[in-house]
C-alpha cells in the first residue's frame, strides 16, 4: 500500500466556493493520520468581483499576508502557507503579477509599490500554479502550452503545477515532467480530478499518463485532494489506487511524510518553516 502523510493542497472559506475553516481542515487532518497540511487558498480573479488582471485590491487578499499568525504546528499537525494561483496567460504569468498594488489594507499608500502577487508570495511558504481560464489557451498550439507550464513553473515560489490533468490545456507531458524533475519541482496527483470523472474517462486517462511520466522521467509528484471542505482532507484513495495500479514507487511521492515533502521544498530551493 502506497502511503501518503500530506495534503498540501486544500481550501478554506476563504475561497468563497470552499466551506470549512482553517481549525476544521487542522483537525480533519489529524483524524486523516496526516502529518502535514499546506492551506491553498484560491488567488485568482474568480473570487471578488471588482479584480480583473490589471486592477486588484489588497483588502481582498489579506488572507495571505497574515497567515504569520497561525500556529507552525497545531494538533499535532505541522501547517504549510500556501496559495494555488492562476496562470493567467499564454506566457505562463500568474494572476497578480501584472498587478500594482499601491496601497495597504487599511488604504493608506504603501511606501513601496509592488505587484500583487509578491506581496501574497511572500507570505506563502509555496505556491501552486494552475489553470482554470482555459479559454486564453484555446486553440494555441502545444509547443506554446508547454511553454506556458515551463515559465510558470520557475516562477517564484512556484513548487507544485496542479492538476495539469484536468485543466483541458494540453501540453507536452515529457518535456514538463522532465523539466520539473531537473528543478526538483512537484506535479500533482489531484484526487479530486479522478472522483469526480471516474475510471476509464478521459481525466483519468489523462492523469495516468502524467502518473506514468514521473515514473518513468523521476519526476517527484504531490497527492492532494485539492479539499473544498474538510471531510475531504487527507483521503485520497482513487489517487493513490491509480498510483498502486500502475506500480508507482513511493519514493517519488513527496507528500509520502513530512519529512519528504520538507526536503522536496528544499530541493527547489524554497524556505522551510520551523515549527
Ligand atoms: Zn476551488
Ligand atoms: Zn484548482
């Protein structure tokens, strides 16, 4: 049985369509025997209806820049800072990068002006970069998509690319992964994408070939359930028996325990947080 200790990719209120606190997910955790749980909220331009991609607010996303305040380890589980941001254009830019903000949360001008995305990066330990605009994609040819992934991925902050599987982008799947392998950058293998689709549909095939890629490039992946309520966190049994059913290797499963996913955070040369 493959194991996997970590979610590092689920959602709190905060993303408005996700419906369980930060404490909610912590304890669902715990009960899930996870070791460590990395809180992604949505950073995209689907949540508040006055962000476009040039103008933003940063009272909207002050979620991001206080989570400073939460606790390294609570109930026995270690918690990650994170964000799942958009990739927002054909070059691989995230939502908020082409964004100044100006002022601060309270209105006041900030002595510095500065993109939206640094200063929400800067409070995240890691960032997922997915796509869910598919429409800007249409029609582009794959030697651009594949482009779009690669920048997205050296981003900064950028350690995992979500659910490529189900995102109806396609891309060239071997130069990807093997690119996130020489940068020791995470793929993830989204429960979410294989419950809702089903073996046998064209999502699970799809995640299966990008399994089988890793596998066969050494490429690490990320299991998540991508949780849009707590009764989801830490269960992932159609992600790791699809894993099981074409003889993945745990050791290329970075949210195996703590201790994996930490050193993989490393590995691409991010920050890890004491606890
Ligand atoms: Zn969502
Ligand atoms: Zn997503």
């Amino acid at each position: 049985m493959l194991q996997n200790r970590c979610d590092v990719h689920t959602h709190t209120l905060y993303s408005r369509h996700a419906y369980s606190t930060l404490r909610e997910n912590v304890l669902a955790a715990r009960e899930a025997g996870l070791e460590l749980l990395g809180v992604t909220d949505h950073f995209s331009d689907m949540l508040f209806p006055r962000t476009d991609l040039e103008h933003a607010d940063l009272r909207d996303y002050q979620h991001f820049i206080n989570m400073g305040v939460w606790p390294r380890s609570w109930e026995g589980v270690r918690l990650l800072h994170g964000a799942e941001a958009d990739v927002r254009t054909l070059d691989g830019r995230l939502f908020g990068q082409d964004v100044e903000v100006t002022t601060d949360i309270t209105g006041r001008p900030l002595r510095e002006a500065c993109s939206l995305y640094d200063r929400v990066a800067a409070g995240c330990d890691y960032v997922i970069a997915s796509v869910h605009y598919k429409e800007f994609a249409a029609g582009a040819p794959v030697a651009q998509t594949t482009e779009m992934y690669l920048r997205a991925l050296s981003q900064p902050k950028v350690l995992v690319l979500g659910h490529t599987g189900r995102a109806g982008v396609p891309f060239d799947v071997r130069e990807v992964v093997g690119e996130a392998a020489r940068q020791g950058k995470l793929i993830e293998i989204n429960e979410h994408s294989l419950e809702t689709r089903g073996p046998g549909g064209r999502t699970w095939a799809s995640c299966r070939a990008i399994a089988e890629t890793c596998a066969e490039l050494g490429c690490q992946v990320v299991v998540n359930t991508d949780a849009h309520v707590c009764c989801a966190v830490g269960r992932t049994p159609h992600a790791l028996g699809m894993l099981e059913e074409i003889g993945f290797p745990q050791e290329l499963i970075a949210t195996r325990s703590a201790e994996a996913f930490l050193a993989a955070m490393s590995a691409a040369g991010l920050r890890t947080p004491g606890v």
